[in-house]
C-alpha cells in the first residue's frame, strides 16, 4: 500500500551558520559552520543539492552591517533552468535583521543558493546568519 501509513524515508535537513562578515556580491553566501547536515545535501559553499524529489522549507535571517545595507537573494536552478530569483531580503543600516522563507518543490539534483545582491552581512562568533532547511515530503511515486 502506497501512502503516508508506515512509509520510511530518508530524512534531509541542514543548519548553517557564520561567523564572519560577507560582502562579496553576487556571490553565494559561503557558511563556516554546519550545525547539522544530515543527508549531506548542504556544503559549506552555500549550495543546497536535493538528494531527493519532494517539497522543501527553507528559511534564512541575517543581519546588515552598520554602515551598509545587506540583501540576499534565494535563488534555484534546475535541469531546465539556470539560476531564478524565489525571493528576497533586504536589511537597512544599523544592523537591522531580516529573513525570508519559501517551500518549494524540488527534483532531485536542483540546487539552492543564497545570493548576495547588496551590501555586507554581518556577523561574528554570535552567529547573527542561521540558515536551515529541510525535507517536509519526499515524492515517492514518480
């Protein structure tokens, strides 16, 4: 019998962090800690790889620099499609926060990044920057 009832699968889910500020833009935001990485989908790169189809969550939260804005793109690439924005984030000066989240459905071996698209983010040993992500429900029948 094919369902939810007694189906086992294999869990994904990641947790990241940094400690240090990053202001190189257009580029995937790298992460120095990986807080859990279970299904080995994360790397310190930045890039998400989805060992599995199914529909993902993922959310980050970050905090801009003093003297800079910091903004960040959520961004995939597919079979199909080359990198596409999801969404974004934007922080102001004076170390303001902000987040976004986004549930998607992914193939296996489409990719995630967070993208740097303005300013500097800042962090420290405080781990201001936490990314997570993971596998809510794998698509089984294809």
């Amino acid at each position: 019998m094919i369902g939810y009832v007694d189906v086992q699968t294999s869990p994904v889910y990641f947790y990241a962090q940094k400690t240090s500020n990053f202001g190189t833009l257009n580029a995937a935001i790298p992460f120095d800690l990986l807080r859990l990485n279970v299904g080995n989908a994360m790397n310190t790169s930045g890039i998400f790889v989805a060992p599995k189809p199914g529909k993902y969550f993922f959310s980050y939260s970050g905090l801009s620099l003093n003297t800079a804005l910091g903004g960040v793109e959520l961004q995939v690439r597919t079979a199909t499609v080359d990198w596409s924005r999801i969404g974004n984030a934007f922080g102001s000066v004076n170390f303001q926060t902000f987040s976004l989240q986004a549930n998607l459905d992914l193939a296996k071996g489409d990719q995630i990044r967070l993208l740097l698209v303005e300013g500097t983010i800042h962090d420290t040993d405080l781990h201001f920057t936490n990314y997570v992500g993971h596998l809510l429900e794998e698509e089984i029948i294809q």
